[in-house]
C-alpha cells in the first residue's frame, strides 16, 4: 500500500513537472513573438501586461555611436558651419554674395555694421545648434541699440542676442527671448565682452499642401547650461511691429543679424546637428 502510494506521488510530481516545462515552453515563445512584433514600435504600451522583463527589453533598431566633441569641440557627427578658418560657409542674405563680416584672428567673426544679415548656404530642418556670441566692449548705446543681434531658425524665427548687463529692455525682446512671442525664463549672460553660449533646440512647424500650417514649431533654448526657453511654441515669425505670420515654408537656412547699428556682436564656434 505504502508503495502504491509513493507511485502516486512519483506520478503526479512528474506530471506537475511536465506541465511547468510545457508552461514555460509557451512562455518563451509567446516572449520570442512578443518581442518580434514590438522590434518596429515598442512605444506603445498597450496590450497584455508583461509578465517578464524580457519582454520590455529590445536590442533593435541600433542606436548610432556619436564621439563627443571635447573641450567644447563639435561631436563627430555635427555639420561645422563656422570654425573660424573661413565664411565659406555663410552668404548675405540681402544679395546671396559672400558673407561680408569681418574675420578675426581669434577664431571668431564680427558683424560688419550695415553690411546685412548673414545665412548659411545649406538648408536645414529640425536642429540641435551649439553657437557662442559675444557683446562687444566698450559698452555703447541702450535697450534694444546695446550688442543687438538674433539667431534665425528657418531664416524666421529669432531668438535673441543682446547685451543685457545692467541693460533693462521690453522682457520679449531681452536676451534669450523669442523674439516677441516668448519671455525667457532666465537672464543667463556672462559679463559683457566674455563669451555665452546658446544649445538650441528646434522643430521646425509642418504646413500642408495649401499652405496650412498643421504643426508649430518649438524651440528649447539653454543659454550658458541654463534653460531658459522649454520647449515653447513659435506662434509665427519674429515681427518687429505686427503679429506673427506664418507663410509655409520647407527647409531654411540658419540667418545672423546685423541689427544696424554698430552692434559689433561676435560669433564662433557654430555647429549644428540634424535630427
Ligand atoms: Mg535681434
């Protein structure tokens, strides 16, 4: 009787055993189909809860190797637009001629006062940009007449450059805003005639066939490590006197400003990545 009995046991852990292979068995491959249906998207959290971490792990799609840029050097993947060798790179926008700036020794150009704007000759869409500037000294003049110049995503959208030390201006126009549309959130700027630092974030806004705009842009600006715009909506173009328009455009081109009035604003070290 008692080996009747341990029989039975024997049976049923064998059984049990049998079924828990089977049961994982069936987990493994609904784990394989699982992760090979969520290879492409696997953003969308839907479905039956994971009961494995395998199954919110993915080893695809490769994500690209960037070397970093050292001693604020561009990565190795970004488009130089100035490294201070030359404005090959850079047209007036008045006539599409060479870029009339003055080129300095030290890696840097300066606006060349009523020359005009100045923009690369390549077209972008969506960007990281990485551009340092600098407010020139002796400090001259007031408001929006001291070290004025602007940063143009899409040749259209400015954020601004100004000389802000001990300088109060309308706060949508001060330095870091979008051009009146966005008051920064913080006044960032290093001493005046010391160099700052902009990392620009910028999606450019989507039109339709006709000419609707179907998506705003948006810009994230930090100005030397600090956030100073988060993400914000472009409303339109950057207009001194009226509303912000919205024509329809494509990819643009990156456009500096000459404010027209012996602003001698510098700028080096200009790079931008395409996302
Ligand atoms: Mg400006």
């Amino acid at each position: 009787m008692r080996n009747f009995y341990l029989i039975i046991m024997l049976a049923l852990t064998l059984g049990v055993i049998s079924c828990k292979e089977k049961v994982q068995v069936e987990e493994v491959e609904t784990v394989q189909e699982n992760v090979k249906d969520q290879v492409v998207v696997h953003d969308e959290f839907t479905g039956e809860e994971p009961t494995t971490p395998e199954e919110t792990e993915f080893y695809e799609p490769k994500v690209p190797v960037v070397k970093p840029g050292v001693n604020g050097a561009p990565p190795s993947d970004a488009i130089v637009l100035f490294d201070g060798s030359s404005l090959e790179n850079w047209i007036s926008t008045n006539d599409s001629t060479a870029a009339k700036w003055h080129l300095n020794d030290d890696g840097s150009m300066t606006v060349n006062d009523r020359t005009g704007n100045i923009q690369t000759e390549q077209e972008f869409g969506d960007i990281q940009l990485h551009i340092e500037w600098k407010s020139p000294l002796p400090v001259q003049r007031e408001g929006q007449n001291r070290g004025n110049s602007g940063i143009f995503l899409s040749g259209l959208y400015e954020v601004q450059v100004l000389d802000q030390n001990d300088n109060p201006t309308y706060v949508n126009g001060q330095v870091g805003s979008i051009y009146k549309q966005h008051v920064p959130l913080a006044m960032a700027s290093v001493p005046t005639g010391e160099w700052n630092t902009y990392d620009i974030i910028y999606h450019a806004p989507e039109f339709n066939d006709e000419g609707g705009k179907i998506k705003s842009g948006d810009i994230t600006v930090v100005h030397n490590g600090v956030l100073v715009q988060d993400h914000v909506e472009i409303k339109g173009t950057t207009e001194y006197i009226g509303w912000p328009k919205n024509p329809a455009h494509g990819k643009g081109p990156l456009m500096l400003q000459d404010h027209g009035d012996d602003s001698r604003v510098s700028f080096r070290n200009i790079w931008l990545r395409e996302l």
